[in-house]
C-alpha cells in the first residue's frame, strides 16, 4: 500500500518494481475493461442526450477484495484516478464528484481511497448544436493507481456512444447507480464553520442546529489537498451543545491565516451509517501554523529529541563505516571471553566513554563556532577538505591493520584490531573515538529532528542530545559486555575470527576510496593524485615500520625513523597540495552544471523563482553524506522523476553543502536542520509552504510528493 520508503521501506522496494510493470488495457471501442484487480465501466444518466441539457457519466470501479483505488487527496502516499475525455466539440466536462472515502492504515501511514465499489461522476453539458438523429460519441482514457502490500498503476480506454434526441422527447432512465451516487455525495454543510489555529494544531469548529443531537462513533476530516493536515494524526472530538469542536494536527503543508479549509467531514453513526459533508473553513490567526512532521525544531521537546538522538545513535551501527568497528570489538569479546564479567564489562564502559568523550568534543566545538556566529551542524567538519583527507587516510591505515600488513607494539594505542584486542582500556576507549569519527558522514533516521532541535537550544541541551546520540551508537556493545547471555548468541571463538578481520579491512578501504571521491568533489581532481600519493607513503611506512621488528636494534630505530619520515611526508604533502586546489575545484563544479537536470541552489536564484510563483524542487546534499548519495541515485537520478519535474515545470534545484555554504545552512535552519539530506517541494502559485519529504527517498516517494490537485497527470515509469 505505501510508498513511502522511509518508513516502510521493505513495502516501497516492491512499489518501486511494480512501477515498472504497469497495466495499460486498450481494448476495442467498449464501455467496459478490466485488470486482474479492478473492473471498469462508463455509465450514464441517461440512455440518449438532449441538446443544452446537462448528463452525468460516471466511471464504475468494481475493485476486488483487500485492495484500493485513491481519493482526489490519496494521503500519505498514492495517487488519484484521472480520467481524460475526448468529446463532441462544444461539450463541457466538469470536475470529478468525489465520494467521501475511506481511511486505509498500515502502519503509521495513511491513506485516502475506496475498496470494492465506487462510481466517480463528471457532469458534462451537452451542446446546443446536436442534431436528433446523430450521435454522441464519448471516450475516456483513465489512469489509477490500485495498491495492496504493492500499487500498480492502470491505464484504460473506455468509449460510450449515446443517440441524439430532440427535446423533450420520452427516453428511459439511464444507470440507477447514477442516482445512487448522487444521493450519497456529500452535501453542502448545515453548519457555520470556522477553523482556530492554536499552538499545538487546528481547531476545527461546526455551530448550528442539529449538532447536540449527534452522537457520533466516530468523525474525521479529509482535507481535499495533499498536506494541509497531517493524515496520519489523530482528530480528537469535542461536542458541547450546538458546537462541534474537532482537533486536528496539521501538516506539512498547513494553512495559512485567511486561506480556507476545504474537505470533507464525515460522521460514522452508531448504527453503522455515514454522513458527509463538504467543509469550507475560514483559518484564522495571523500568520500559517508550523507542521507537525518531525523536521522543525519546536516539534518536538527535549524527552523526545533525547529519544530520537539514542533512536538514530542505534541505527548508526548498521552504517558501512560503523558496523565493521562494532564487529571488531565483539570478536574481541569472543577472544577473551577467558577473562572476568568484571573486566568484559569495563571493556564496554571504556569504549562508551571514548565514544561519549568524543560527541562532547564535538558538541564543545559546535558550541564554540556557533558562539563564534558560524552557520553548523552534523558532520560540518567534513566541508574541511584537510580533514576528509586525514580521515581517508585513518581508513585505510585501519584497513592495513586489519590485513596484517602492520600492528602496534603494546606501548601505543593504536586503530583497528590493534585497539580491540589490547588487553588494558586504552585501546576500547580509542575505539570508541574511532566509532565515532567514522559515524559522523551519516544520518540515520530520527536525527534530523533531534540534532535540529538541539542546536536552536541552550548549552547544556545541545551537550544532552548529542550525549544521548554517542549513548545510542554505544549501546550494542555496551549490552553485550554487561549481559554475558547476549555473548553466548555469538559464534564460537576459532580461525574464522581471522579471516573475518581480514574481511573487515574491506569496508575500511571502500569508505578510504569514498572518501577520496569526496576530495575530488571539494579539491578537484589533482586531489585523487595527493590523496593516492600519501596513501602509497603510509604503506610504505606500514611496511618499514612491520619488518623492523625482525632486524638489530640500530637497523630497526633506522626503519621506524624513515617510517615516520615518509608518515610525515603523506601528512604534509597532503595538508599543502590539498589547500593549493580547493578554489580551483570551486570553479571546475561550477562549470561542470551545464546539462544537467538540475540548477545549483542559491538564494538570488531560488527568491526569483518563488516570487514567480513557479514550483521548486530543493535537494540539499553533500558529497559526504552517505544517505544523501544513496537517495540521489536511487531516486532523484530516475527517469521517472525527472520525467515529473520536466512534466509539471518544476525547477529542481541542488544545494550542495559539501563545502561550507552560509546561504544553505540558513535554509537549513529555517526548517530546524542541522545537517543534510533535507528535500523541500514548494508547490507553484501563491503556496508558501513547503513539503518537507523524507530522508530516505524512492521513485514513488518523490513523485508522490509532487502530485496535487492541480498537477498535469504525471508520466508512469
């Protein structure tokens, strides 16, 4: 059913498939056909039209069990069935008549739609100029979307061929679902009605007679456009006398003062019966309420920042770079599982510290440069070129240790196996610091909105939420060193354990090879030359410092001392040709934007094209961020998303925060952001609001996003 990946991510890689195989029926001229889930049929009010009078057609989905079609609003994700006529010249097509629809969950998403029946009326007028005897061809080619636990999109041609009579000549009634239908639209309100913003969501209010009476099981509100509340909050009730009160949250797209609320309030009976009505609600107040999604910093208070900072602190274990540091230190928990409770469980407190010492460095130097006036947040240190390349070369240092190709003598803390396996503190404790430094170029989900709210906050909340952010990516081992029980799940000790290190220098190597792409995006390509160069001298000087333990003394304080001049070497020359290349590369990105599917953000550019009215795509991204990455060529490189953009006119436009940006980091703030990936939709008109997507992106996700009522019917893959 859902599309949206971010939460449902297993649901959204089988929607993205299916996308691909869509269903188009294209049978001879009928006013019937059929997929293997719906089967559709073109009625009419009538069996032959009159000139000047006005018919309804109405499209009849018989749609089988467990499945759906979508409401003109589909919800968190989903799009709404479209119907193109091709008519008689002079004919005039109105709107869909939507029935009031149904709520379908799964999960935390929520969708609007119809299961097993619905017929959707369009009233056409007919022209004057019919001439009795002729014909009154009508086709229809019409598109849905059908979803289960996947959604197949489903293209059909429908034709319906009405006589031509003269007025008021007798005829027999057409379709009695036509009339059926009718009655169960739903009707204008009874009811004044206005809506209240408060500060924490809207208050819909309906006064009138009638009202006291209703004892309703249950009622809800559709908001007729994709966003203006939150589809997948609670709306809670409120009767007093002849006034209704309906709390509801809003969404991502609220509404702004003045602006009506328009949609459908439906009331459930006890006795199993619904009533619907059309809303049209003034907002008041005087500026738009914030969204409830969880990406501004005043959504969410310190207990739950706290929350999501540990949430997103255990999530970051499972990232490439993290998780082959976890592993090596739970092989070094099988190793000495010889050793006391009492010294396993000072293993894992030492590494939590290390890893907590080293988010209070960074939350310290955070404050430090926001106390300074800079624009920061999550893994701002790598927009340093100098520091990108110093962690690139840890990785592969760290790859080399965990090959073999060198280890540490017992009076140096070293990286990698060499840190796991030392049988005092130091070497948990700097495992720690390691886990940490790799983890910064990721975001995991539940960050965003905890690392935005802490950096709006005091000194002490900031240093709380990124305490709690190192508790989290601590956690698994800390576990495991206090809980002996959850030790016995892993394999026994053997040779394995060697291989398996060895395997682990891979994942090392990969992110130093990363990283080094990177580089190349902040210092131009000479970089991959410097970078390359200064890993060849670390080898080397793994390798000298290795054999030296084989040779005499003075031959061995020889090896070590040209080791460490070719170690200074990598680190100098790197620092000095790195710093040389950084403008150059500036100009090189700036040249390299010509023919692509996207402009380079800036604010001149972006303030021009909202003052236009025009819809804006925003990707803020970095060439650091693992997430950023795996959405750009997973969703937003698709060709069925930029099909969408190139369709609707929407100017899709890339922030690239690789390097520091003030301009981006505004932006960011303004939606409580302190790092990337962050994708804003701003829809075209006088919308001022944006849509903020998630941080985990499909095809489906983002074209979702981009539908409105108003939208030309997009492209299917």
């Amino acid at each position: 059913m859902s599309l949206l990946v971010s939460r449902h991510a297993s649901l959204s890689a089988l929607t993205a498939i299916a996308l691909t195989l869509a269903s188009t029926v294209s049978p001879a001229a009928s006013p019937q056909a059929a997929t293997p889930q719906v089967r559709a049929e073109l009625i009419a009010s009538v069996t032959a039209v009159q000139p000047g009078e006005q018919i309804q057609l109405g499209l009849h989905q018989k749609i089988i069990p467990h499945w759906h079609t979508y409401w003109v609003n589909p919800g968190d994700s989903g799009l709404p069935t479209t119907i193109a006529w091709t008519l008689p010249d002079g004919t005039k097509a109105g709107d869909i008549q939507w029935p009031a629809p149904s709520r379908f969950k799964l999960g935390p998403v929520s969708n609007y739609g119809y299961e097993n029946e619905v017929v959707l009326l369009t009233p056409l007028t007919i022209p004057n100029s019919l001439q009795p005897g002729s014909s009154f061809p009508v086709k229809a080619t019409v598109d849905w979307l059908v979803c289960q636990e996947i959604c197949i999109p489903q293209q059909v041609e429908l034709e319906l061929n009405l006589p031509v009579i003269a007025a008021g000549t007798p005829r027999q009634p057409g379709s009695p679902l036509i009339d059926k239908t009718l009655a169960a639209l739903p009707a204008a309100s009874p009811w004044q009605t206005r809506v209240d913003t408060t500060s924490d969501g809207l208050l819909l209010h309906a006064s009138g007679t009638g009202i006291a009476a209703l004892k309703p099981a249950e009622v809800w509100f559709y908001a007729d456009e994709w966003g203006k509340t939150a589809h997948d909050g609670p709306q809670t009730l409120r009767i007093e006398g002849d006034t209704l009160a309906l709390h509801i949250q809003p969404g991502d797209a609220a509404p702004s003062a003045g602006s009506p609320l328009n949609g459908i309030l439906t009331i459930r009976h006890a006795d199993g019966g619904v009533s619907a009505y059309k809303i049209s609600a003034p907002v008041s107040g005087s500026a738009a309420i914030a969204s409830t999604a969880p990406n501004t910093r005043d959504d969410i208070q310190l207990g739950a920042a706290l929350l999501f900072a540990l949430l997103g602190g255990l999530v970051l274990n499972l990232m490439p770079c993290v998780f082959p540091v976890l592993s090596i230190k739970a092989l070094a928990l099988l190793r000495h599982a010889h050793q006391s409770p009492a010294h396993t469980r000072l293993q894992g407190l030492a590494y939590t510290a290390g890893v907590l010492a080293s988010f209070s460095l960074l939350a310290g130097v955070l404050i430090a440069l926001k106390t300074g006036g800079a624009e920061v947040g999550w893994g701002f240190q790598f927009q340093s070129p100098i520091f990108v390349l110093a962690v690139a070369y840890l990785m592969f240092a760290v790859g080399l240790n965990l090959s073999g190709v060198f280890t540490l003598g017992a009076s140096t803390a070293g990286v990698g196996t060499t840190l796991a396996d030392k049988p005092g503190y130091t070497g948990s404790f700097f495992t720690g610091v390691l886990a940490t430094v790799v983890a910064t170029p990721c975001t995991a989900p539940f960050m965003g909105a905890a690392l935005g709210f802490a950096l709006g906050q005091p000194t002490a909340v900031l240093l709380a939420v990124f305490l709690s952010l190192g508790l989290g990516l601590a956690l698994p081992y800390l576990l495991l060193s206090f809980w002996p029980a959850l030790q016995r799940l892993l394999p026994r000790p053997g040779r394995w354990m060697e291989r398996l290190k060895e395997f682990l220098a891979f994942p090392m190597y990969g992110a130093a090879v990363w990283l080094v792409w990177v580089l190349a995006q902040q210092a131009g390509p000479n970089a991959i030359a410097i970078a390359l160069g200064g890993m060849l001298a670390i080898a080397f000087a793994a390798w000298l410092y290795e054999t030296s333990h084989a040779v005499r003394p003075l031959a061995r304080h020889g090896s070590r001392a040209l080791a460490a001049a070719a170690l200074g070497l990598a680190l100098a020359g790197g620092y000095a040709g790195i710093a040389s290349n950084v403008a150059d590369a500036a100009q090189t990105r700036t040249a390299k934007v010509a023919g692509k599917a996207w402009e380079p953000y800036t604010k001149a550019r972006f303030d021009a094209l909202r003052a236009e009215e025009k819809p804006v795509f925003v990707n803020f991204t970095a060439a650091w961020c693992i997430t950023c990455l795996a959405n750009e060529r997973v969703a937003l490189s698709d060709e069925s998303v930029i099909a969408a953009f190139r369709q609707t006119g929407i100017t899709y436009l890339k922030g690239d925060w690789t390097n520091q940006d003030p301009q981006i980091s505004a932006h960011l703030a303004d939606f409580g952001r302190s790092g990337v990936p962050l994708y804003l939709f701003y829809p075209g008109g006088n919308k001022t609001e944006a849509r903020v997507l998630p941080q985990l992106l499909t095809p489906a996700t983002v074209i979702a996003a981009l539908q409105t009522p108003s939208s030309p019917k997009l492209a299917k893959e």
